[in-house]
C-alpha cells in the first residue's frame, strides 16, 4: 500500500431514521468536529455560508504526532439525500477525498463514509520522505486512524438520529 496508488478506506452502519434527518447532518461541514478526535473546528470561507457545491472552508485539525494544521476544503459533490464530497487542497489533485453517501436498504438507512488518500501531496508524505523504507506501514496506520474517526463519526450520527436508548 503506497502513497502514490491512492489508498482508501470506507465504513458504514445501518440506521433507523430518515434520509432528511442524515443528510441534515451529514451536509453539516462542522459534524466531525463533534465525534472525530482529530477534526477540531471549520469555518466557511468567502461568501459560502452553507453548503453548495464550490463551497469552501477550512477545517483545523489536531494530532498527538502531527501537531496542529489547517487544510482548505471544497465541496466537489452534493446530491440531496445521497451523497455529500468535499476535497482537501487542490482540487484537481487533492490531498484527500472525503465523501458520505447514504442507502436505503429495507427497513434502514446504510451510512457510509469513504476516504481517499492522494493523489497531491499532504503532511503525511513528510514523514514518507523521511522514511522511504516505511512508506507501507506509515499508510497503513493513517488508514486506520482515519477508519476509527469516520467510524466515530458514524456511530455519533446514527446515535443523534435514532435518539437515546433503553
């Protein structure tokens, strides 16, 4: 697993709800500040105020290893009740890609949020420069830090939509 050959990752979970209800939240570019360890805040930029594709923002991110960074975001994509995109950097040759589509599978919704690393440069590729020799398992571990956040984020959404539990 290599950088360059753009790794992803995806979780979902099934929710009782309704798609108006997860698409509120998911559209909602300040959610994974609520559940993710490393999503700290974001704010809109320009004249965006919410979301639309071409909209964009900056999200302020956190990480014991990494330190503290801001990254510009744009949303790519937007398809009312099924899906939500927005790209880190350049968005011809992003950083990342950042994506939540939303189901109907019976009597439940399937969330799924899915994650893209590369094809343009990000901090991570200064620890790769480093170490070379490590590349796989530096990808590796990113892979996962990001997998146990957007699973985070999942269980957060389907505990707001479904309410409490007994």
């Amino acid at each position: 697993m290599r950088y360059q050959d753009c790794p992803t990752v995806e979780v979902d979970i099934g929710i009782c709800g309704t798609v108006a209800a997860v698409w509120e939240l998911i559209s909602d570019i300040a959610l994974p500040s609520r559940f993710s360890s490393e999503v700290q805040g974001v704010e809109w930029l320009g004249s965006a105020t919410g979301p639309a594709v071409g909209a964009r923002f900056i999200g302020t991110n956190q990480h014991k290893a990494i330190g503290d960074w801001q990254a510009e975001c744009t949303i790519t994509a937007m398809t009312p009740g099924q899906g939500f995109e927005w790209t880190v950097g350049d968005v011809d040759h992003p950083s990342a890609i950042w994506r939540f589509t939303i189901s109907e599978a019976g009597e439940e919704l399937i969330l799924r949020q899915w994650f893209q690393m590369g094809p343009g440069r990000s901090g991570l590729n200064y620890a790769i420069d480093a170490m070379p020799d490590k590349e796989e398992r530096i990808v590796a571990k990113r892979l996962r830090e990001h997998e146990d956040n957007m699973r985070a984020n999942l269980i957060g959404i389907k505990a707001l939509v479904e309410g409490p539990t007994s």
